[in-house]
C-alpha cells in the first residue's frame, strides 16, 4: 500500500465510523427507530406517569414483553413536562402519560415532532372533598382547587358546570374553557390553581379539588368510593396513549408495544386492578 493512499483510506474509515455512532445514537437522525439485538430482543425505553401508565407497562414486560421480543426499561416521572422533553431529546423511545388536547397543546407550543397510536386507557377527573359530603353543600365563597395546567382545567370547570354549580361561557366546554370562561358563579366560588401533583395534598386547605385520575390513584383515593362528582366517561377525549417521535411512528417493535397496550389481556389486567373504575380501557 502506497504512502499516498494511506490517508485517503483513514480517513475513509474515520468517516464509516462516525456515521455508524450517529445512526446508533439514542437522539440520532435514525428512522428506523430502535432496533433488534443479536438475540432478536428490542429494548425500548418508555417514559410514564406511575400510576397507572407504569404499572400497566410493567404488566406488559412481566407478562407479554419477552414472546413479543421486546424488553421494556421503564423511566417514571412524577410530572407532565419531563416526559415530552425527553422524548424529543431522544432519550426515551416512547412515552405513556398523556391524552389528546395535553398531547396537542405540547405540540402547538413547544413545536415538538411526534406522533401517536390510538387511546389504551381513561382515568375519570373527578371532586374530593375533606369538608363537604355532596357539591350542593358547598359554602358561598369555597375554595376549589383546580389545576394550573390549560389542557386540563377545562375538565375541572366542565364538571362543576355539568352539576349546576357553575356556567360556562357559549362555546367553552372542557376541551377549551378556562376559569376565565365562567359565566356564572352563584355561590362566588374561589378557584386555586394548582400544580396537579400539589391538588391532593392542599385538599385539607381547599373545601373541594378537581384531582387528575392518576394523582388520586397514587393518593388511594377512588372516584367510585371517595369522590363527590366524577367525569363521564362516554365520548370522553381524554383517553391516554403511547406518543413516540415522528420519524418513528412505523418501528416495528414500537407497533408491538402498541398492540400489546390494546391486547385483551391488558384489558383484564386493567379491569380487574382498578375494579372500581378509576382506570377504564377503551376498548
């Protein structure tokens, strides 16, 4: 080999080298998503709320992950902002937390490049209280505690107003209304917005707090048992699904995950763990 060929050809290596790592990398341009090891087994890294979004995936990796050849590593988060950033940052493959007009509101404001399946799972919002017993005992001037996040205050207004408690403006419903948007508030109600995760643990300070499905599961609180007004579940858009990057959306083992949340035998597992209804599946 010639001393003239010789760089040329390092440098050829170099080159092969480097766009190897870039197409391994966990955030990388790859759009075949993640991929098969020698052993035929995907790994995926899935981000979820953990109750119930991570319990169910560790049903999943448990029970039907290893026929399907996929290994699940499952990152808890005990927020709603983390999961998405690490989604598009590529360190998660795929996220399990979120419903619709959540999933929208990112997309619009943050710009983020995803895409997601179909909905595997509700949670009914619904009313606690440590005070009052039924929605009609509430005093003139109560504190209501809703939380602070846009996506998700309208179910809190929309149940109260769905109980004569409050009005919303024409037009607002709970994909859309804030507090802003009540019409009328006989009772000269005091709404507290909250973060969601703070909701259950100022309902000592608050007459009543509209709390998200997953937060009062972790609380042991149920909607059945313990809630003084539940969300209804029939057309309810807020059923919560995988969401994965875009360039990712028809990865093989992704797919799998998918169909795998929507299997009859998560369908039992849901049922039979939340028999009191505070999870449902869709399907």
């Amino acid at each position: 080999m010639s001393s003239l060929r010789r760089p040329a050809l390092v440098a050829g290596i170099a080159l092969f080298a480097v766009s190897s790592l870039a197409a391994c990398g966990a955030g990388g341009g790859d759009s075949s998503g993640p991929e098969a090891d020698d052993k035929g087994v995907t790994k995926l890294v899935i981000g979820a709320s953990p109750t119930p979004h991570a319990k169910i995936l560790e049903f999943v990796d448990k029970e039907l992950a290893a026929k399907a050849g996929l290994d699940l590593d499952i990152k808890s988060f005990d927020d709603y902002v983390q999961p998405n950033v690490q989604l598009s940052e590529g360190t998660l493959d795929a996220n399990y937390f979120q419903h619709q007009p959540y999933y929208d509101a990112q997309v619009k404001d943050r710009g983020y490049d995803f895409a997601h399946y179909t909905g595997v799972h509700i949670e009914p919002f619904a009313l606690y209280s440590k005070k009052v017993k039924d929605v009609k005992e509430l005093p003139e001037g109560a504190q209501v505690g809703v939380n602070n996040d846009p996506s998700n205050q309208g179910r809190a207004v929309e149940l109260l107003a769905k109980a004569g408690v409050i009005t919303l403006k024409p037009g607002k419903d709970a994909t859309n209304a804030t507090i802003y948007d009540i019409d009328q508030n006989a009772k000269k109600l005091k709404f507290v917005e909250t973060d969601p995760a703070q909701l259950v643990r100022s309902l000592d300070d608050l007459d009543v707090a509209v709390i998200n499905g997953n937060y009062a599961l972790e609380a042991d609180l149920s909607p059945s048992k313990d809630a003084i007004l539940v969300e209804e579940t029939t057309g309810n858009p807020y059923a919560n699904f995988l969401t994965v990057a875009k360039k990712d959306e028809n990865n093989a083992a992704l797919k799998k995950l998918d169909g795998l949340l929507h299997s009859p035998e998560v369908k039992a597992y849901i049922e039979q763990t939340w028999a009191d209804g505070s999870v449902l599946p869709t399907s």
